[in-house]
C-alpha cells in the first residue's frame, strides 16, 4: 500500500530530521507538564470545563458509585470514570482527521518509558471502535 504525501525537514537545536505531512496538524496545540515531569502534546485547545461528580453504575442488580470528571475542550470532551480501582477514558474528538486523532490518543493511552512511547498495536476495528493490545486495563477506544 502506498501513501501519497511529502517529507517536511524539521530542525530543532542543530539537528535536521523529516516527519511526513500526514503527521503534521493544523490544529494549535497546548504543551501538557503531567505527573513527574513527562511533557504530552494536546491537539484538543484549551481546558473550557471541568466538572466532577458521583454517578452509578448497575452491576449484578446492585448499585455501585462511579467517580466521574468531565472536562470539555475546544476540540472535544474527555470523560475519566473511576470505578473498584479501574479508570476509564472516553473522548470525544471534534473535527480532527484521523492522523490527529490517532496521535492524540496515543498521547492518551501510551505508556511512557525511558522517554520512549510504547505504542499500542491495533487487534482489531469495527466502525468508529479501535480495540488495541492490552496496555494494563486499557484497551480498548
């Protein structure tokens, strides 16, 4: 299969390398400091919204509390559900191509190691539902 696209050099600090303009966004980007300074990228605009709330969830016909925060962006909606020691993440992304999307979810569900991103690999896709190899608990997008 062949890509139809071109190579952009990129400098940076002397050094010269080449991204392929599929990779490369016209969306504005925010720089992200997360835990224990590892730095992302959001392609999603700035932080409009954030709400955090108590919800329930119906599990072998008895109701369990359900940590919710809710935070809306320019470019989207991310909801964080914590529930019996799992966190879930659903976003919501708005006119993004998929080159963007997939980066930022990456941003989002790469583990980071030795400043080096463990991608995850695609097991399988139906429609809008991405389902990846396992990274801990999560799995699936």
């Amino acid at each position: 299969m062949e890509t139809e696209g071109q190579w952009i050099e990129i400098g940076l600090d002397y050094i010269i390398g080449y991204v392929f303009d599929g990779d490369v966004s016209k969306k504005p980007t925010e720089l992200i400091i997360e835990f224990k300074d590892l730095q992302t990228v959001s392609l999603l605009d700035k932080q409009l919204h954030k709400k955090e709330y108590t919800d329930s969830v119906t599990f072998d016909g008895k109701n369990y509390a359900v940590q919710k925060i809710e935070i809306s962006y320019g470019f989207g909606m991310a909801t964080e559900s914590f529930f019996d020691g799992c966190h879930d993440t659903e976003l919501f992304l708005e006119g993004f191509t998929l080159s963007d999307a997939y980066h930022q979810l990456i941003n989002y569900t790469a583990r980071k190691k030795n400043n080096q991103i463990e991608i995850p690999a695609i097991i399988s896709r139906g429609g809008n539902i991405w389902n990846f190899s396992d990274l801990d608990a999560i799995q699936e997008l």
